[in-house]
C-alpha cells in the first residue's frame, strides 16, 4: 500500500502504488523535525486535523506541521520510515481497514502498518545546489 493524496487535495489514504505524484511526498527539514508536502498539493502539508489522540484522523491542510522522521534502515536506495508526532508516541499508521490514514500508538511488535518504505526519485532538472538541498527531500512513500 502506498500514501496517497486523494483529489479533494485533503484526505490521505492507502492505496496501490502506483508512483504517480499524489503518492510522491517532499520532506524538508524544519526544526528538529520535517514538514511533509505532497508534490501534487503545493501549500498543503500533512497534519493531524483535530486533537492528537489515538486513531486523529491525519490530513493534509496549508498548516506547517513538524514530524520526527526515523529512518530504521536503507537497502539498495531503498528504505524504512517511521514517521511519528513530535514528542509523543503516536506513529502515522494504516487502520487495520488498510485505508484510513491515522496516530496510533507505537506498536511495541513492529507493526508493518506503521512503517513505511521509501523510494528516492530522480531529478533531472535541478543544479547542483537544489541536489544538495532536495537529497532525499522528494520520497514515494509505500506501506
């Protein structure tokens, strides 16, 4: 299952991936965190949209939010995420429907719905100093 960014440009869900650009996420450093932006919604970034609380419903919306990223592991340009809320143990998770996008607690068994593959994609168009400031910044995000 892949994050997706449905066309109502607010609404993430699972989805087959299919690499198109509202499965495509850009992570830019802010703070001691990341916002996250999908590359199809310019201005709109994922946040939770009421209180966090288990099962708060994650969305997009134009409110910076930042997200501690942890990158558990990278194999052959490819990787795992854990993308939890700051200072709290609520992870981005899959409901077990395997559409709904949510904060759940940490799995203490290494819930597969709560880790995410990466997948860097290639820019073609950028000097070397948008290279330098975009690595690993555009990521294809997959469960």
């Amino acid at each position: 299952m892949a994050l997706e960014l449905l066309e109502d440009k607010k609404t993430l869900v699972g989805s087959l991936f299919h690499g198109g650009s509202s499965q495509q996420w850009r992570f830019s450093r802010s703070g001691s965190g990341y916002t996250v932006q999908n590359a199809s919604a310019t201005g709109l970034y994922m946040r939770v949209e009421d209180n966090i609380c288990d099962t708060a419903k994650v969305v997009v919306a134009p409110f910076l939010a930042s997200w501690n990223v942890q990158v558990d592991g990278e194999i052959n340009g490819t990787g795992t995420l854990t993308i939890r809320w700051p200072e709290t143990n609520y992870v981005l998770d899959l409901a077990e429907s395997g559409t709904k996008v949510q904060l759940s607690m940490t799995s203490k068994n290494d819930n597969p719905c709560q880790t995410w593959r990466f997948i860097q994609l290639q820019f073609h168009r950028l000097d070397r100093r948008q290279r330098a400031l975009n690595l690993s910044s555009r990521l294809g995000v997959s469960h």
